[in-house]
C-alpha cells in the first residue's frame, strides 16, 4: 500500500542515496516544532507507517493536533520499533506463539506465520535466586542452581530462538534486562530497511521505562498486547496528555540519584499523571547523568505515568560513545535527530515545547531519604525513618500501619546463629540487597556504596552475620568498574558478595533466611525489616517474613544493614562502635559527590562495554551446551510441569462467537483498594500448602522441586492454582490476610483455586469486586491469565493499573468500572449478590452497562473497552484468537 506522505522521504547524506529518513520539518506544519519531543516520536512512526490501513491519514493529522485534542479521548496507533521480554513474561509468550502455530494449523493456515515481524529481544534474568549469599563462589552456586532448576525452560527458550524468525534471546548470567537494553540493545535511532527513524520499545516489563532516560520512548505492555505487537499489529492507544516536569537548581552533594527518584515518585504521584506521558525539561536535566536520568524513568509505574521521557541531548550522545558503541552510527545517529528537530539542548529554552500541564522541582531542596514500609510512594526522609517506623508500629493495619500493640513495641527474641547469641526486636533489618534495575544501572550510587563500604571496613565496622546481605549487579560491566576501582573487596568483607546477574530480591527471589532468624521472627510476632535499592516494596513481595520493606540506595543499605536496624537517627546515633571504642556516625563514612566523579571518571570507561557486551551471547557455558529441538513445531512432553501447551485456544472456530451476558454470577473475591498484580499473579516460592503444590506433588514432585511460580509461567495448570495465592491477601469475606474465600452455595470458606473449580463444575460464571487502581504493580500478564482460567467474566472497580486493564481486555475479561462517586459501599454490595451482566447487542467503546443482582437492584457500570480495536479484540473472545483467525484466513 502507498503511504501518503512518500513526498517528505530524502536522503540523511547524499553520497548515501538509500538510506533515507521521512523529514517531517517538510511537513511544513507550525503545529510540529510545539508537539512534546515524545509525541514527535508518535508522529514519525504514524507517518513512516501510514497505509491507510492499520495508520490512517487522520492519525497522522490528530497527533499533529495534539494540543487540541489531548483531551479529547482520541486513539491512534503505535508501531513501536522494537519489543523487549524478560523470561518470566517471555516463556508465557514463546508458549502461546507455539501454541498458535498449532491453532492456525488446526484452522488450514500456515503455522510459520506465526512469527515475530517486529523485532524482539528476550533477556533472561528473572530466573535467579539468592540461594546463597556469603563467599566469593556464592555467584556460580546460585547460577548452577538457577540451571539445574530451569534447565527444561531454558531448552525452551532456545528452541524459541533458533524457530522464530527476528527473536533473540540473551541468555542467564548476563545482566537486567532493563540495564542491558540501556548498556546495549538500545539504537536511539534505527537503520534498518533503508530507513533512519526513531528507536522505540515496549515491553513486558513495567519497567521498561527505564530506557526513556536515554531517549528512547518505551514502556511496559502486557504480555498479550506485546504478543500481537511482535506478530505485526500496533499498539491502540489514547493519544496522552503530557505533563511537563521542570527540574531546576543542582542537588546537594549528599544527595544520591535515588533520593531525587524517590521524591519524583512522591510528587507525581500527588499530581497525578496515570495514563499521561511525562517529559522532563529545564536546566537541572542537563545536571544529571544518563544513569540518573534512567533511574528517574524506572520508576515511571511507581508514580502511575505511561512514559518518563528524557529527550535526546548532547549527554545522551556522549553515553553512547562511553557504553562504547559504534562511532560512525553515533554521528549517523545525531544527524538524523538534527535534521528532524528532535536533539534537545535544555538550557535553551526556546526549545521548549507545549505542555498539558508543568510542574517544578528544585532538585536543591531533595534530601536523602527512603520509601516504605509497604510502597514506593511512600518517601521518608533519612532523618524521619526512626520515628515514622515507631509510629507505623502501632498505626492501624494499613500502608502505613502494622497494629503492634504498644506494650508489644519494644520485644526483643534472643536467637542463636552460627553458635553465637543475637537478638531481633521490631525494626531489626534481616535483608539488605543491592539489587534491580532501578539503581544497579547507575555508576554513581553503586561506586558511592563502594566507596562507603571501604570507609566503614577502615573505621572497623562490621555487618551482623544473620543479615542476609547480597549485591545482584545489573550487567557484567558493573561489577568490573566495581572491581578495577578496588572497591569490590570491602564490599565482599561487609557480605555483599555478587550473588548473581538478574533481578533477585526486588521481585521476591530473595531466598530463604536462616531456620533460627525465621523461628525468631515468628515467635515474637516482629515487623523485620528488608532494605532493598529496589523499585518495588508491596506486602508479600520481598520475602513472606519481612512485614516492613523499604527502598534507598545502594549506600543506604549497606549503611542499615551495619546498624542491624530501621529504629536509628543517623545524625544522632552512631551506625556501631569500633573494636577501639570509638563511635562511627554515618556522616563519618558517607562519600563525597566530588569522591564519587573523581572514581567514576577514572574508572567507567567504553572498553569495559565493549569487551562485556561482545561476548554475551555466547559467554554462558551451560546455555551454549543446551540441546534444543529444532522442529518449527513444539513437540509438547505431557510429563513436563514447566511448558504446557495452554487451553486458551481449544475449541477456536474461524467463525466469531456474538458476545452474551454474564447471567447470574457468583462474586470470586471482594477486594479493596490498591489490589497489586503481587496480590492477582503468581509470584515468589510456591507454598507447600497450597493448591499448586498439591498439583506439583499429585506429578510426582518434592518440595525441594518446586521451583518459584515465575519459573513455572509456561504452565496453566500451575499458574491457574496460584491466582490470587499470594498470602497478604486481603478478601473482604475473610476475617484474615490469605488466599481463601467463600464458596456461596456451600458456605465452606476453601482456597481460590478449589472455590473457582466448584463453581466451574457447576457451570457458574464468575466476578471480582474491587476497589480503586487494581492490579497497579509490575506488568504481569498471568494476572488476567490467571483469572480467565478460574473462569472470571468481570471484574467490576472503582479505577485500574493501565496495563493490567489492557490484559484484561486481550484476556477476554470484562473491565467494569462504577460510575463516578459510586462504589460498592454507596452501591450497598455485599458480594454475597448474584449478578447478570446485561450486554446490548451493538457495543460502544467505554458504554454504560445495566447490572442486575438477584435482590432485584439494578445499577449501572462503565464497560472499560477504550478504543474499537479493544471491541474488536473482546468480540474474537480475546487478542490471541483475533491474530489467530487473522493469520488463518
């Protein structure tokens, strides 16, 4: 098909007459050169692919119009440049890709088109564990672990590989996904097929945001609307406001990248920007580094933004040139952003385009702090911690409650650990991990916690050794700037040995804690307490035994885990007492800004990147010597408990079904406020006690055997036992936290799992109630997965995390919201009801829907299907099947 705007493609350099660019100043529009620099990135790709067809010419001509229609609830498409997965999301993936070569073979199709046309990257990295946490080898043991665990899933994810075509895979051991697509995978701009245009990425991470630090505009799908993005199909999407984020003044020099983020989240979050893209902008942008900038951009879904985007400048081309990428696509790279008006200068404020909305920080007025004890958003100051913890301790059960009675404030439990007597009390810290993404990336916080660490080794400190401590580094060239700057031995004398390369401890593989610790903890009923340079710190997350949770930086958690508890004014109390007597306080240890560069400088250099990166494809030894099939079909092994081929698509008929109401529906679960995809999805350890491991020992296995739900995300049968096991769970029908309901019919109070199969053999429908920002947390597509498999029609909330609603939609599930001021308390539900669904035969996007309950009340619901494609997808019972029958026909 023609594009329309083939009259603005020219060359970037004539003595190179192929490779060409679509020069959107020719559009000689005044509107473009006001359009926020990431909405100009929604442009170009609307015009590169405007046929007509899956782009049209009014697409093109609403992005233009931006400032119009920002308001207006318009959807146009995306067709990002690339997707990215992790494992956890990426076997689910790879599965349902096998299992719709199947399908479209069962249909007539041909099943080799069932392939990635857009090209995919999948980093595998949330395999690993903290098995083992002290001594030099601590790394090869968790490896070897993390193979002899997930060799069967391994061999998948290669077969994967070599039997789809534009998908590569890079193997364990290597690094974070996100800090990989930083340090490597990242283009900012691509060269491919003769064209120059804008690099861009989903993927099925919520942190996928990251990369918006380095320019390039990206963030997390589900794994299902990622899926349909790989086989061809752009991404549906309401054109967002964009808040302008205005950063002025230089930080104070005790000020980490972490405190700026933290404070960020906080702020945003009370402005309120869900669903909106935010761009940064002023003179403080050009103070911070790429590393900083991408740190910021992590936590993106923390404050409930799609986008975090920092514009490409003069320092993004210089990261470029540091991670030791290539110099002549580096100046390929600038003249293209030139040459569209898409290179930023921040100082200039001319430059300054239309905002929705702008709000300032003075990046001056941030102090050190963390978040906690149960959310991101929650940030206190350093100075604060001891005080906010003590008032939590009695708080109401909440965020920021733990209801410890105030006679039971200051218990301690004595415990033996290695034949020596040690004793826990509310607060003490049991975790300290230097893990994720969010700050591993970052040279400044991670040199900095180096260099405390050897400060406090000098001044005579030591960390308790019950304290499960850990350093997972984002890729392989941290840990050689750690090493070559001579920091990497008092870390290690500290505890903080490199456990592994992959997420660890901020997605819940923090390993089991020592017998006497747990027996401790439980015997007094103690708030213990996890620190973590993570992004993530929701209840149940971490570790089961850690009811307090707190993010802070890299030298935060070294500096916590000396003093061996959260109840301590750094200013006031020391952080310990040398073997002279001698008081050492914080201030005492703490690295200078000015220390820090001086390091960094000297010692983060491009050939580190080049000499990492070069190899990490083929580094892996174990994964080199994986035999894989190499059928373009799955041949599925019916004994397998890790990759199963999935029911979504038994009984697909290339005719659609018409859509029906939802008559007489039992309610699963009444849920409340801030429902996470930890709480929905499986994730963590698999309990013995529970429904999957009756599953997994009904197959033949032992405790020891069972791996962690993330491992086991290619199989349904595993999975669908999981939903909703996590064991913070708060179900209104139950007295008490866990993954339990009530069966109505009966009245037995049975885990989800068994309830759902009662109903499902009675042939009931069912329904989750559920208040404001369900499922807000990491990307997790077995979040709708899993509850279409309990047989979930609907879930009815006051409001929803943007990806989970879109996985809901690609699922096949209902997203009912109440109206505005209505919930179920004003509604007078009980869940105890049942409820018929009344869908009209012609749907609208975003229609109210009639809502009968069999007490005879009637009300009304939002039926949250955005866009046409979103119908369209509901109507084929679901994406898979639309790409199915697509590809069939």
């Amino acid at each position: 098909m023609s594009n329309h705007f083939v009259r603005i493609v020219e060359p970037l350099d004539p003595k190179e007459p192929l490779k060409k660019f679509f020069n959107l100043n020719k559009l000689e529009d005044a509107r473009y050169a006001r359009l926020p620099f990431s909405i100009r990135v929604l442009l170009e790709a609307a015009v590169r692919n405007c046929d007509d067809f899956l782009v049209k010419k009014e697409d093109v001509e609403n992005i233009l119009n931006w400032k119009v229609v920002q308001y207006k609830n318009v959807e146009v498409p995306f067709k990002p440049a690339r997707v990215i997965l992790q494992d956890f999301t990426g076997v689910p993936a790879v599965v349902d890709f096998a299992a719709m070569r199947d399908a479209v073979k069962k249909l007539g199709g041909d099943p080799e088109k069932i392939n990635p046309i857009c090209p995919a990257d999948l980093v595998i990295d949330h395999s690993i564990q903290v098995d083992f946490n002290r001594g030099s080898d601590s790394l090869q043991k968790n490896q070897d672990l993390e193979f002899e665990r997930n060799k069967e899933r391994f061999e998948f994810l290669k077969w994967g590989s070599q039997a789809f075509q534009n998908m590569r895979i890079i193997p364990p051991g290597s690094g974070i996904i996100h800090q990989v697509n930083l340090e490597y995978l990242a283009r900012v701009v691509f060269d491919q097929d003769g064209y120059y245009y804008p690099d861009s990425v989903v993927g099925t991470d919520s942190h996928t945001t990251m990369i918006d630090g380095l320019g390039v505009l990206g963030w997390g799908v589900g794994g299902i609307e990622a899926e349909a993005v790989m086989l061809g199909q752009p991404i549906s999407m309401v054109l967002p406001e964009v808040v302008g984020y205005k950063l002025l003044g230089n930080p104070q020099p005790l000020v980490t990248s972490t405190d700026i983020v933290l404070t960020i989240t906080k702020h945003l979050r009370q402005v309120g920007v869900v669903g909106k893209f935010v761009e940064f902008f002023g003179p403080g942008v050009a103070q911070l580094s790429i590393a900083d900038r991408a740190t910021i951009a992590n936590m993106c879904p923390e404050y409930g933004a799609t986008a975090a985007y920092f514009p490409v400048d003069d320092i993004s081309i210089g990261y470029l040139m540091q991670t030791g990428r290539d110099k002549e696509k580096i100046m390929c790279t600038r003249k293209y952003l030139e040459a569209v008006g898409m290179l930023r200068d921040f100082k200039n404020s001319a430059q300054d385009p239309d905002f929705t909305q702008v709000v300032e920080l003075d990046l001056h007025t941030v102090v050190p702090c963390c978040s906690g004890p149960k959310r991101p958003q929650d940030k206190v100051a350093i100075s604060d911690m001891k005080k906010d913890f003590e008032t939590c301790l009695g708080a109401k059960q909440g965020f920021k409650g733990f209801q410890i009675a105030p006679d039971f404030h200051n218990n301690k439990v004595k415990f033996t650990f290695d034949g020596c007597d040690f004793e826990l009390a509310h607060g003490s810290v049991v975790i300290a991990a230097i893990t994720s993404c969010t700050n591993t990336s970052n040279p400044s916080v991670m040199l900095g916690a180096g260099l405390l660490a050897k400060k406090a080794v000098e001044a005579g400190l030591t960390v308790k050794p019950y304290v499960k401590t850990s350093l997972s580094p984002g890729s392989g060239v941290v840990t050689y700037y750690l090493r070559e700057s001579g920091v990497m031995h008092y870390l290690s004398q500290l505890g903080f040995d490199v456990v592994g390369y992959g997420c660890m401890t901020c997605i819940g593989n923090s390993g089991p804690l020592p017998e006497s610790v747990v027996e401790a903890i439980t015997k007094g009923d103690l708030v213990a307490v996890g620190v973590l340079s993570g992004n993530r710190n929701f209840e149940g997350r971490v570790h089961p035994n850690t009811r307090a949770n707190y993010l802070a930086s890299p030298p935060l958690v070294i500096a916590y885990a000396i003093a061996g508890t959260i109840r301590i004014d750094f200013e006031k109390e020391p952080l310990g007492i040398n073997a002279s007597g001698k008081k050492i306080f914080l201030k005492d240890i703490w690295p200078t800004r000015n220390e820090i560069q001086a390091v960094e400088h000297q010692f983060v250099i491009p050939g580190m990147f080049k000499e990492v990166y070069q190899k990490i494809e083929t580094v892996n030894k174990s994964w080199n010597a994986l035999d894989a099939p190499s059928d373009k079909l799955y041949t599925w092994n019916p004994k397998s408990t890790y990759i199963k081929s999935p029911p979504f698509f038994d009984g697909l008929t290339l005719a659609l079904q018409t859509p029906k109401s939802i008559e007489d529906a039992y309610v699963l679960l009444n849920l409340g406020d801030s429902v996470t995809t930890d709480h929905i999805s499986p994730a963590g350890n698999i309990a013995r006690n529970s429904p999957a491991a009756r599953y997994l020992t009904s197959r033949g296995l032992t405790p020891r055997e069972f791996n962690s739900y993330g491992s086991r995300r290619g199989n349904d049968a595993v999975m669908a036992r999981g939903t909703f096991a996590n064991i913070r769970l708060v179900n209104k029908f139950i007295n008490k936290q866990g993954p339990q309901t009530v069966h109505f019919p009966s009245g037995e109070t049975l885990d989800v799992f068994d309830a759902a199969e009662r109903y499902k053999q009675a042939g009931r429908p069912l329904i989750v109630l559920a208040g404001k920002e369900y499922g807000a947390g990491s990307s997790r597509d077995w979040a709708a997965k899993g509850p279409f498999l309990l047989g979930v029609k609907a879930v009815l909330a006051e409001s929803y995390e943007r990806i989970h609603r879109s996985n809901l939609v690609g699922m096949g599930v209902i997203p009912l919201q109440y109206l505005p001021g209505e919930d179920a308390e004003t509604l007078g539900l009980t869940g105890r009801e049942r409820y018929t669904i009344i869908l009209p035969e012609k749907l609208k996007p975003q229609m109210n829907v009639q809502i009968k309950l069999d007490t005879g009340k009637t009300f009304h619901a939002t039926m949250r299907f955005d866009t046409d494609v979103e119908l369209t997808y509901f109507h084929n019972g679901g994406i898979l099947n639309y790409m199915i029958r697509k590809m069939a026909s």
